[in-house]
C-alpha cells in the first residue's frame, strides 16, 4: 500500500500474490506499487507467470517512473515479459488523481535474442491507445537456460545479511 492509500482511504493488503492460467500461459498481476516490490514479482514468476500484468494510476511523472523503471527491473530480474497499463489524461471528477500520466509498454529480458534495452513495445507519453506485441515464451525458456546471464536461476534464496563494518 501507498501511504496515500493507507492513510487517508484505508485501504489494506488483500491476498498473496496469485498465478492465472491462461491459454497463453500462467500470468501475474502487479496493480502498480505492488510492481516495485521484487520478491511479489519473483514469486510469481516461481510460480510459472512468464508474463506480468501491471495496471497502474499514477498523477505524478515520479510515480510513472517508479512503476516503468520496476517493471524493466522484474522483466531483466525474472527473465520474462512485463506489460504496463496505466491510466492517461485527465480525470477532474477525480480529486485525488486528477491528472494521470504513463504510456503502455511492454518489457522483457535484456539479454541475447530480446531488445538490447529490454523494450518490446511502448506508447507515446501521456497518449491513450494499445500496445501490442507477439510474445515468444519460448523465448523465455531459451534465455533463462542459456542466456549470457541468468537472473532468475541464480536469485539467491536466502540473500546474503550485510555486516557492520569494522569502524561501527
């Protein structure tokens, strides 16, 4: 939960993260601050999502980059697709989110046989419309197996605690 929406709506975490089966596959939904958050994501893609859904609403040009930079992150950290939906424009009946700003996009790994930048497809800022794009999930399994890295084999299970340094 934002402290926007816990504070002033209220609003309260509802159940662990879920996988869905789909005929394209198992798919994971990250409703947009949930996208920042590395072990949800992971623990979908554990799971089998080879894709991620992350629907977004964000009123600030720094909450939009929270949720695209995540995303790029979760798609090179899990080797999948990540695709992102926000709400665009202008919505005066809405005090709390009165302005809307993003652009659909859809990422992947950024590895050998992918986008060198990990961008499959993306919209114009702050412009209503679709993204589309024929995702190989195949593909997926061929760079977790044999990619120049290998993110999502080699997340540790239990990451390793810093220690003090020797002057503390």
């Amino acid at each position: 939960m934002t402290r926007f929406e816990a504070e002033r709506w209220g609003v309260q975490g509802g159940y662990p993260p879920a996988v869905f089966d789909t005929p394209w596959g198992r798919v994971g939904i990250a409703i947009c601050y949930d996208s920042e958050f590395p072990n949800l994501v992971h623990a979908q893609a554990v799971s089998g999502a080879k894709l991620i859904l992350v629907p977004s609403c964000t009123d600030t040009l720094h909450g939009f980059n929270r949720v695209q930079f995540s995303a790029r992150a979760r798609a090179l950290e899990n080797q999948c697709f990540v695709a992102v939906a926000p709400t665009v424009g202008d919505a005066p009946a809405l005090a709390t989110l009165d302005e809307n700003h993003g652009f659909a996009a859809i990422f992947g790994p950024v590895d050998r046989g992918f986008a060198a930048d990990g961008v499959v497809a993306a919209g114009e800022m702050n412009a209503p419309g679709w993204v589309f794009a024929d995702l190989d999930f195949a593909a997926l399994d061929t760079v977790r197996a044999d990619g120049a890295v290998r993110n999502f084999l080699n997340w540790p299970a239990d990451p390793p605690q810093p220690q003090p340094s020797e002057t503390e």
